[in-house]
C-alpha cells in the first residue's frame, strides 16, 4: 500500500467474480448459492420473529393467568364469606 492507504489490489470477491465469469457453469451455480443463502438468511429472521412473537404471547398468557388464578381465589373468599350466618 503506497501513496496515502490506496490499495490497488482487488478483494477476494471481485478476484472471484472475474474467475466465475469465464464458466458459464460457475456463474450460474455461484448464483444458486446466493439465492440459497438468501433465503437461509430470510428463514432465519423469520423464525426469530415468531420466537419473539410466541415469547410475548407467553407472557400475556402467564399475566392472564395470574389475573384470573387471583379473582378466582378473591371472589370465592367473598362469596363464601357472605354465604355463612
């Protein structure tokens, strides 16, 4: 690297998109696999949002729970209270 951090060099990937070019075969096989990778990487942050989403789900769930286990409890504590002479 000569004159200010400038590199001439190319990456590995455009050295890569050089050599792929020159086999028709290679490009299109370099293009399945980024389709592919794609999609593996699409499907992945899906199923994290629905992990999320059945996280919160839960969640509410165990509120709701705890809610109505408390009315529950309350309200047969009153009804029996009010139901002795």
């Amino acid at each position: 690297m000569l004159g200010g951090g400038v590199s001439n060099r190319k990456s590995d990937e455009d050295r890569v998109e050089d050599d792929v070019s020159t086999v028709p075969e290679l490009t299109s096989l370099l293009q399945e696999l980024r389709y592919v990778t794609r999609r593996m990487r699409s499907d992945e942050e899906d199923e994290n949002e629905t992990n999320d989403w059945k996280f919160a789900a839960m969640v509410i769930d165990r509120l709701c729970f705890y809610v109505f286990s408390a009315c529950f409890v309350l309200l047969t504590v009153v009804f029996l209270g009010l139901a002795l002479p």
